[in-house]
C-alpha cells in the first residue's frame, strides 16, 4: 500500500468533478494503488444511508479523501484495505447483508452508489488492463 500523498491542489480538482468523473477515478485509482479507504469506528465500519433507508458502506481512493468526511462520521478513521481482502472478503458480505457501496463521498455528501453488481465488474475490467 502506497505512502504517497496527494497534493492539496489534486483533492480540489478532483472533488470538482461530477460524480460519474470521480467513480472513474476511483477505479483507475483503487486497482492501480491496491487499496480502498473506509472509516472505522468503534462498532466497526461507518456506513451510510441513502434515500431508500439502505445501509452504504462509503469508499475513497486514498486516506487523505476519507479524512475530509471524518467530520460526518463522528471520530471515525480511515483505514486502508487491500482490494483484494475488499473484493474476496467483504463485497459478499455487504451483499448478504443487503448494503451497497457509496464510492468517493465528499465533505458535502454527494457520491456514486453503484450497484455493488456494477461496481465488481468495474473493478475486474479495469483490473484486466494490468
């Protein structure tokens, strides 16, 4: 798992673009890093509900993302996890528990809830490019 940082100049521009711009980005930056950010809190992970009243468990690129939303989170803290733990170990999961996935959240809310259907093909396909 990677030490780099990102400029602060990077996490403006990147938190500028729509939704479906920062879902690609987090693809491309997820399976080229090999870690996905949750925030943990004392009960676990933080999770999130949409307007349906269903259960999101939010994901981020990298640390310094998931740090802007700790405010939301009451004392939560990102944690790195290995995409491939991610993908073998707790995709199944969510599924049987009936949540999805809330991709790249910003300090105003908004993010990209895929289908955790869409969001594994996503993955595999861009992990095929490598």
């Amino acid at each position: 798992m990677s030490d780099f940082k990102i400029s602060e100049q990077q996490i403006k521009a990147v938190l500028a673009l729509d939704g479906e711009k920062r879902y690609r980005h987090f693809i491309k930056e997820v399976v080229g890093n090999d870690v996905i950010w949750v925030l943990g809190t004392d009960d676990g992970w933080y999770l999130v509900g949409d307007e349906d009243e269903s259960e999101l468990l939010p994901l981020w690129p990298a640390k310094e993302y998931a740090q802007l939303y700790t405010d939301e989170c009451d004392g939560g803290q990102p944690i790195a996890v290995s995409l491939e733990d991610f993908m073998h170990n707790h995709v199944e999961s969510l599924s049987d528990g009936g949540m999805g996935v809330a991709v790249f959240m910003t300090p105003s809310g908004l993010g990209t809830t895929p289908s955790l259907k869409q969001f594994v093909r996503d993955i595999s396909d861009e992990l095929d490019k490598y």
